[in-house]
C-alpha cells in the first residue's frame, strides 16, 4: 500500500484518539474507551507498515534514517499508550503525547532521507528494538515527571482546579517509577546487547552513543536507588528524570542528527 495514504491514515487515528482523551478527560465512559482503543489499533497497525517499509532496504540490508528511527521511537509509544490507557485514565498526559505521535507519523509516509546501511540479524535487530523501546518508555517518563512536577507546584499553590483531572500524587508517582523501572532494565539490556552483537564500536560511529547511553543508565540507576533508600520523590526525582532522559535522547537522536544532518555522513 501506499506510505503516504498509510501514515495519513495513521496520524488520523492517533488524532481522533488524542481528541477522544482531551475532549472527556473528567468522563471516563466505556464507550470512549472502545472508540480509543479501535482508532489507536488502526493508526498503530499503519503507522507499523510505513515504518516497517522505511527500514526494508534490499536483501539483508536495513536503511536506518533520523526520520525512520524517530518514526519507530514514536510507534513504541503509542503501544505504550495504549497500555497506559487501559491501566489508568491520564488523559492529560496521553492527549499531547498522541497529537505528537500524529505529527511524527505523518511526517513518516514522506521521509526522503538518505539512511546508514547496516546489515540485519537477529542480535542488532534486538539491539535497536530494546534501545527505542527504552527510549519511548523512558521519554513517556520524562513527560510524566513534567506532569508530576506541576501537580506538585500546583497543590502547593492550592491551584486545585489546575489538576483536577489528574489522580492523586501517590498514583502519579507510582506510575513514574513504574515507567522508570520498566525504562531502566530495557535499557540494561541494550547495553548488554550492543556490547555482545555490536563488533567495531568506532568504525561504526557508535562510541558516543554507547558512553552517553551508559552515562544514562547511570543517572536512572542512581535515581532508582535513591528512591530506594531515602525516598526521593518531587523536584529530585523530576530533575533526575529529565537529566538522564536528556543524555539518552542526546545519544539516541543527536548522533543521527550530527551524522545526517550536520556532518553529512550516513
């Protein structure tokens, strides 16, 4: 099929589903929630096509673009999403998370990018599949502790009609280090993978990446002992969040930026 009907078809869906969460997020009816879940399984069975079509290449070869790893990235979170949605109501996070998923997903159907050839197996296939997927979880994190922050501030400027639709303090916190801990070990077993199946670190541009990713690793794993044993939570646990999620997206994406589109190198 057509990329470009496709990933039209798929940033409608993730619109409709963003719209659904805006418009009733006070009104958690279960005719909402079956009219989400059927607009995210359509946008999210395209949107996987166009992806799937950016990354084919010829033969055993892959074609890995900013645009197509940016797209992947934005498909593991909407399955995230969707997992979200189904455990809890958090509309107001979920609703801008989708309208930018529906951005990246149209823009997918018209990636003209050139992209680095690598040749596929199944150990850097499940390299790049953990990465992102600790990337999308991690940055779905990053947003939440945003989130929790404002409730925070809000609660203490007794603004309680800002945040009347979020849950309480207790669940949103939970929520983050849930998505933390899950964020956590997918990116461990990056790690651990890139280092098994990856052979030539500096002829394949991937040094800077793999230091900033494990500088990253670090900076969760501190965060996630901190929380263990003396209960860090609020303005610790967001500055922590959003300090490791930075160092990741810096390795994760500014690397294809600076190959792609500052050096010129694919």
């Amino acid at each position: 099929m057509n990329p470009i009907l496709l990933s039209v078809i798929a940033a409608g869906g993730y619109a409709l589903a963003a719209a659904i969460e805006a418009r009733h997020i006070d009104n958690d009816r279960r005719e909402h929630k079956r009219v989400f879940v059927a607009a995210m399984t359509i946008a999210l069975a395209c949107h996987l096509w166009v992806v799937l079509s950016s990354l084919g290449g010829q033969g055993e070869t892959w074609t890995v673009s900013l645009i197509a790893t940016l797209s992947l990235s934005a498909w593991m979170i909407g399955v995230v999403v969707v997992g979200l949605r189904l455990r809890q109501r958090q509309g107001i996070l979920l609703a801008p998370l989708l309208a930018a998923v529906s951005v990246i997903a149209l823009g997918s159907g018209f990636d003209s990018m050139a992209g680095r050839s690598v040749t596929s197996n199944l150990g850097l296939a499940t390299h790049i599949v953990l990465s992102l997927a600790a990337f999308s979880v991690l940055f779905i994190a990053g947003a939440q502790s945003l989130l929790l922050g404002w409730q925070n501030r809000a609660l203490k400027q007794h603004h309680f009609s800002a945040i009347a639709g979020l849950p309480s303090m207790k669940r949103m916190e939970v929520l983050l280090f849930d998505l933390l801990t899950s964020g956590w070990m997918l990116l461990s077993a990056a790690l651990l993978t890139g280092w098994a199946f990856i052979d030539d670190l500096f002829a394949q541009h991937l040094l800077h990446k793999t230091v900033l990713s494990a500088a990253a690793w670090l900076v969760f794993s501190g965060l996630l002992i901190g929380r263990r044993l003396f209960g860090w939570r609020g303005a610790t646990a967001t500055a922590w969040t959003l300090t490791g999620f930075g160092v990741l997206a810096l390795g994760t994406l500014g690397s294809k930026i600076m190959l792609e589109l500052v050096l010129d190198r694919v």
